[in-house]
C-alpha cells in the first residue's frame, strides 16, 4: 500500500503536483440555464411541507358513536348436533341388550363411538360422555361373556 495513492486535485494556487502523483480532474460547475428555477429549501427532515395534516398512523378522534356488529363476516355456522345424550342412550340400551342376548355388542359399539366423538367436543358435556363410555364398555364386556357361554355351549358348525 505505500505505492498507491489516491488521486488529488492540483492545489488552487496552480501550481503543479509532481509527475508521480495521479491527477484528478476538476469539475467544473456551470450557472444553470434560465428555463431552470430555483427550488425551494426542504428544511428539516420531517417538517410539515403541506398536504396530509396528521401522521397515518394517529389515533383519530372518535366523533359518533362506535359501530360493534361486524357487517362483512358471514353468518355463524350452526352448532353441530350433540352426541352426548345419543351415546348415553345407546350406552343404557346397549347395557340392557347385552343382558338379555350377546348379540347386543353392535349397540354397544355405536355407544362407545358417539362417547367418543362426544368427548373431543369442548362444548359437550363431559360428564354424560364419560357415564355413555363406560355403560357402553360394560355392555360390550356382557356381550363378549354371553358369546363366550355360547360358544362354549356346543359345536358352532355342523
């Protein structure tokens, strides 16, 4: 870096710089045509030069009374159906059923999976969920006992 130099202007008393000194030119600056006018100061960064009054993001003043309903959302959508009391029905009959005949497990099946859609649901009731799941297990446990006895009870086949 001790060879390079930058490039200088010559000094203003006209005297020359020596040769092995890079010279840079001079820019000369003309007086501007009369088509051209002067312009104006834009003073400080930020200050008001007309137009808007306020900054966009300024609160405004609240002047009327406030609209709360929301015009362009569309309607709500209609709550689903609820499965809690449908599976708490299903769990009694499928209970009941599963006394009387094996056969029954079918019932106890829709039961157990109403409680369990019923469960995943925030608004259903978490207690009737529960009491449809475990009368529909209980009746599914019956079910399998009663075919259990009857399988055992003689040949199935033939």
């Amino acid at each position: 870096m001790s060879g390079d130099r930058e490039p200088q202007s010559p000094p203003p008393d006209g005297t020359a710089l020596p040769a092995d000194v890079p010279q840079v030119p001079v820019p000369i600056v003309e007086t501007p045509s009369p088509d051209v006018t002067a312009a104006e100061s834009s003073g400080l960064p930020g200050e008001h030069r007309g137009g808007f009054q306020r900054a966009f993001t300024e609160p405004v003043a609240v002047t009327s009374p406030v609209h709360t309903e929301v015009r362009w959302a569309p309607a709500p959508a209609a709550p689903l159906p609820r499965s809690g009391p449908w599976a708490l029905t299903f769990g009694i009959l499928a209970l009941i059923f599963s006394l009387l005949v094996g056969w029954g497990f079918l019932v106890g099946l829709v039961g157990a999976g109403l409680a369990v859609v019923a469960l995943r649901r925030p608004w259903e009731s978490r207690g009737v969920a529960v009491w449809a799941l475990c009368l529909s297990l209980l009746s599914l446990v019956y079910s399998a006992g009663w075919l259990w006895w009857a399988s055992t009870q003689g040949p199935l086949f033939g």
